[in-house]
C-alpha cells in the first residue's frame, strides 16, 4: 500500500509498476501509460489524468471520487466493480472495456465513447451524457432519468425498459433506435413524434 500526494507527472509510464492498494490524493497526470498495469483496489480522489492511456490496464474494484479523467484511453481496460463518484470523464473512450458491475454517481461522462458498453441495470441517473456515443450499447433496465443525453448517439442501442423521464434528449435521432418498452416522458414523446416527420400543435 502506497499513498501519492500532490504530486504532478508528465510522460511517466506507470504500467510495469504495481500499483494495487494504492492510494493517489490530488495527483496530475499529464499523458502518463498505466498501459497493462495493475490498478485493483486503487483509489483516487480529486485527481486529474490528462490524455492518460489506461489500455489494458486492470481497475477492479477501484474507486474514483471527484476526479477527472480527460480525453483518457480505456481500450480494452477491465472496470469491474470499479466506482466513479461524481467524476469528469469528458472525451475518454471505452471501447472493448469490461465495465461489468460498475457503479457511476453522477458526474460529467460527456463526449466519451461507449459504444456497445454493457450497462444494463445501471443507475445512471442525472449523469452528464452530452454528445456521448452509445450507439450499440445495452442499456436494458437502466435508470437514466434526468441525465442530460443531448446528441448523444443512440444508434442500434438497446434500451428494453429503459427509464429516461426527465432527461434531456434533444438533437437525438430517435430514428436509429427502438423505443418499445422504453419509459418516456411526454417532452420526449413529442420530440419521438418530430424526428419522425409529425406536426406537433
């Protein structure tokens, strides 16, 4: 067990080191590699990881409180029971990551790839989803009520008893998902009718 405070780095590469246990408090990371490294159990707080590549790399079970995590690769990463408490993920991509079990609270997930994520139960509630690519993911009984999805891509997604009331959908092209057994509000319903031609008085 190991604790970093403070501390700032840039270009570091972190992914042959262990760092199981550990313990980073308001750390910069400026495009350091924890490529293929060993990350279960981590926790960070008030963090900030710039352009950092996490491909690879095992984060079981860690947990992320106020932290951010900007324009980071997540590539084939595993996130299991890993938790993100109201933490900044704007521009990271998660594409073939295992996020199995993951726990998010609020927080700003913004921009982020997470094409055919697999998050279905999940509750992700008032997150920030704005712009985010979805397209493909499995959102089944999921609780997104009042999340902000504004362009988000939805395209393919599967969204059976999906719960989206008071969110924000607007710019989304309803057209290249199914709603059936989706929960709407009547915003969204009408929004649902004028991507697909009606005339709403």
């Amino acid at each position: 067990m190991f604790q970093y405070s403070n501390q700032k780095y840039t270009g570091v590469n972190f992914g042959t080191q262990d760092l199981r246990y550990g313990e980073l408090i308001s750390c910069t990371f400026h495009r350091c590699s924890f490529s293929n490294g060993s990350l279960e159990e981590i926790t960070s707080s008030n963090c900030r990881f710039i352009e950092c590549d996490f491909r690879g790399a095992s984060l079981n079970g860690s947990i992320h409180k106020e932290s951010a995590f900007e324009n980071c690769s997540f590539n084939g990463a595993s996130l299991f029971v890993a938790k993100f408490e109201e933490c900044k993920m704007t521009g990271s991509d998660f594409s073939g990551s295992n996020m199995d079990g993951i726990t998010i609270y609020q927080g700003d997930w913004s921009y982020t790839n997470l094409r055919h994520a697999r998050l279905v139960r999940q509750d992700l509630r008032a997150i920030k989803f704005f712009e985010a690519d979805l397209s493909g993911a499995n959102l089944e009984k999921a609780d997104l009520r009042n999340a902000d999805l504004t362009m988000a891509l939805l395209a393919k997604a599967k969204l059976q008893g999906t719960d989206v009331r008071g969110a924000k959908m607007e710019s989304v092209d309803f057209k290249t998902f199914s709603i059936m057994g989706m929960r709407m509000d009547r915003e969204q319903t009408v929004l649902f009718s004028l991507s697909h031609g009606a005339k709403v008085d």
